[in-house]
C-alpha cells in the first residue's frame, strides 16, 4: 500500500517523465522548467540530476 506522500511524489515524477519510459531527461526537466518561466543554465540541470541518479545520467522511478 502506497502512502499520501509516495502517490504525490509519483504524480509528480509522471508530470517530468514525458515521453512516460520512466526516466526524467534532462530534455524533459529542463521543459518542465521553462513552462513554468524558470529559465535554468543546461550544466545546473545536468548537475541536479545527476545528484538525484544513481547512475548520474538521469533520473529514474526506480532510484527516488
């Protein structure tokens, strides 16, 4: 059974993870981002996601 804060957080990944293969490009986060009119530098957002990956490539479902 999944709790409030695993949904919200699932729901959340799912609005990133466009193409829905499971994984958050930095492509996907940095459109996201620009949608909402925060216009971020290509190297921060490579640097975010590789903090938040395992793998320092992107982000998965599976790693959070």
């Amino acid at each position: 059974m999944f709790d409030r804060d695993s949904i919200d957080l699932r729901t959340a990944f799912d609005l990133l993870d466009r193409d829905q293969d499971g994984h958050v490009t930095p492509e996907e986060l940095q459109f996201m981002l620009r949608n909402l009119g925060i216009h971020v530098r290509d190297e921060l957002i490579d640097d975010l996601l590789r903090e938040a990956s395992r793998t320092g490539q992107q982000t998965s479902w599976i790693d959070t």
